[in-house]
C-alpha cells in the first residue's frame, strides 16, 4: 500500500473531521485570474459545507463569475499531526432569504455552542439575512490526509 493510501481519511473520518474543525479556507479566482483566499466559518453536511457571506464581499463576486472553489481545512502543527481535507467544489450561491437565515442561525449555535444565544440573536440573523448570500460547496473531489496514521515513520 502506497504513504499516500495509508494516510488517507475514509469518508467517516472526512466527517468527524469536518465536524471538528471551525475554519475553512476558501480559494476563488479573481477576475484577473489570481486566487483569492479567506478564511470561513462553516457547517459540515458529510463533506458539503454551508455558509453566509455578505452578498457584496469580493468571493461572491468570483463566484458569479466561476461557481467553483477549493475549501481546505487543515489542522495540526508538526508533520506527523497533520490533518486536512481538501475539496474542489462546484458552489451553490443561495438567495432565498429564509435559506440564508437558517444557515445564519446555524453557525450562530454552532460557533456559540448555545441554542438559546441563537435563539436570541434570531432577529439579528434575520437583519443581516438581507444583505447576504448563502453558499453551499459541492465537492466534486475530495483529498484528504492524516499524517497520524503514519505512527511516526515516513
């Protein structure tokens, strides 16, 4: 078996890792073909993650443009920690106000850890609703590692 299968996440790790993890890193292509990198809060669905995003930031703008990106989530410090998950996504842009304030709510409970602070922010979500776009990456390719399963040796 090859380093690069033994590192390899099955797609129940994918999940628990996805699951784990807070932040993605999002990659679009510019209009002048560079990529454009930020990082996101996110909600995993197996490997299909969701987000909002105000609907006049510069990735929804690459979005419209290309409806692909590359998300990475990674964790780990040393080599023999690291973890990631690349995916390459077709991107889903979600305008229906009453989709985006249930994907505003849900990272509102997931990142405070509390349904009842979501739920009292649930007019705040509402307002801010209105001027966001929800996203949902799609992958269409999913590499992943986990350097652990290693045990040390290289």
């Amino acid at each position: 078996m090859s380093r690069r299968d033994q590192i390899k996440l099955t797609p129940q790790e994918i999940a628990d890792f996805l699951a784990e993890e807070k932040v993605a890193n999002v990659a679009t292509i510019g209009r002048t073909g560079r990529p454009h990198l930020v990082p996101v809060w996110y909600l995993p669905d197996g490997s299909t993650l969701s987000t909002w995003t105000y609907e006049s930031s510069q990735k929804v703008a690459n979005l419209r443009r290309l409806a692909q990106a590359t998300v990475l989530v990674e964790a780990g410090t040393s080599y023999e920690e690291l973890r990631g998950v690349s995916l390459e996504c077709d991107v889903e842009i979600v305008e229906d106000t009453e989709r985006i304030t249930a994907i505003g709510s849900a990272l509102t409970e997931r990142y405070t850890g509390s349904p009842e602070v979501a739920a009292a922010a649930s007019q705040f979500v509402r307002a801010q609703a209105a001027k966001r776009v929800g996203l949902v990456f799609h992958p269409t390719k999913v590499v992943s590692w986990d350097h652990s399963k290693l045990g040390g040796t290289y």
